[in-house]
C-alpha cells in the first residue's frame, strides 16, 4: 500500500482542535493490519488526522507480524500516530508529530523504529508500555517538544500519568538498544525507563 491519502478516516463527533485529542474514535484507524497480515509494506502514505494513523493488532485474528511501515505521514491523530501489538515490524522514515502519542509499540517484540520524526505529541514521541518489549532497536529517531517523555520505555501500564505511576501489572521489557537518537525540548525526560532491564544507551544527543 504505497502514496496514497487516507486522511481524516475518524469515526465519532470530534473537530480538530478543541474536541480531539484523547476523543473516543471506536478504534478507527486510516490503516489497520490486523488478521495474520504479514509481510506487507506500507509506504509514503498520508494518514493524518486518522483516529489511528496506522494501527497493526490482534483483534479479528492473528497477529500481523513482520510489517514494513516505511514513510508515512500519521500526524495529527487523536491518540497513536502509528500503533503496533505485534512483533517483527520496520518502523522507518515515518513522521509521527502532534498525536497524543507519536509511536505506541506496546506489545511488539524484535522490531527496528529508526529514523522517525516524532515531535509535538502531547503524551510521548515514542512509547513502549502495557506489553512485552524485548529484542528491539531505536535508533537515529528525532524526538522533540513532546509533553512527557520523548521516549518512554515501561515494562508497565503508565498512560497518560505524569509522574508516571504503574497500575501493578509487569511485562518483560528488556534487551532494547538506543542509539543514536536526537532529543530536545521534551517536557519531562527525554528517556524514561521503568521496570525494564538490559537496556543499552549509546551515542544520544540531547
């Protein structure tokens, strides 16, 4: 699926600004990946202002795993940018700003997030939380003047709470190289870590 405008795809009575964000969309999604869809690219597609910009779950069958998400445009959306439950993905060259949450990849182990531009969301330019997270890589992303953490890694369920407090429950996030990533301007922490362990910090800018 590639160069194509899936904008504005919403469902509910939200306007964009002042009835937007964190407005119920009934899971709406420009693109959703759901059902065992492997394999597939997703590429230069414009998916903002989408309840989702590009959902991958497990909601009508298996998960769909070993995605390729590859410069799309998903700014503006209501909650995620791009949201993944599933394990394998590329996640590269997307930008992902002014969401609520800029990239949620809870839930998806062996992924690759480089080179993404996440700035101006109003929670995290990057999350990973509610979910196992082990064996992934986050690398030369841009992640700027987000309102809590630029990237937030949790073996945990955070939210939107700030300072951020865990409801109890604990998944394996662990084995996370980050590297090589940009950070300034981010309200809270440009890296935030709880209950996670083997992660690697190498070569930041903030």
């Amino acid at each position: 699926i590639s160069n194509s405008d899936f904008s504005w795809t919403y469902r509910g009575g939200l306007y964009y600004p002042n009835n937007w964000y964190g407005v119920d969309t009934k899971d709406s999604a420009a693109i959703v990946i759901d059902a065992g869809s492997t394999g597939n690219l997703i590429q230069n597609n414009n998916a903002q202002y989408s309840g989702d910009g590009i959902f991958i779950r497990t909601i009508i069958g298996a998960c769909a795993t070993s995605n390729q998400i590859i410069g799309n445009n998903t700014s503006y959306s209501p909650h995620n940018g791009i949201e993944s439950w599933c394990d394998g993905g590329t996640f590269k060259s997307n930008t992902a700003s002014f969401c609520d949450y800029g990239l949620w990849l809870g839930a998806s182990d062996s992924i690759t997030v480089t080179g993404n531009t996440a700035n101006s969301n109003r929670t995290d330019g990057i999350s990973t939380q509610s979910g196992s997270d082990r064996h992934t890589v986050i690398q030369d992303n841009v992640l700027n003047n987000n309102g809590r953490a630029g990237l937030f890694l949790a073996g945990g369920n955070y939210q939107n709470s700030n300072p951020p407090v865990s409801d109890g429950q604990v998944w394996n996030s662990s084995q996370l190289l980050v590297q090589r990533n940009s950070f300034s301007a981010n309200a809270f922490y440009d890296v935030y870590l709880g209950l996670s362990r083997l992660v690697t910090l190498a070569s930041n800018n903030a």
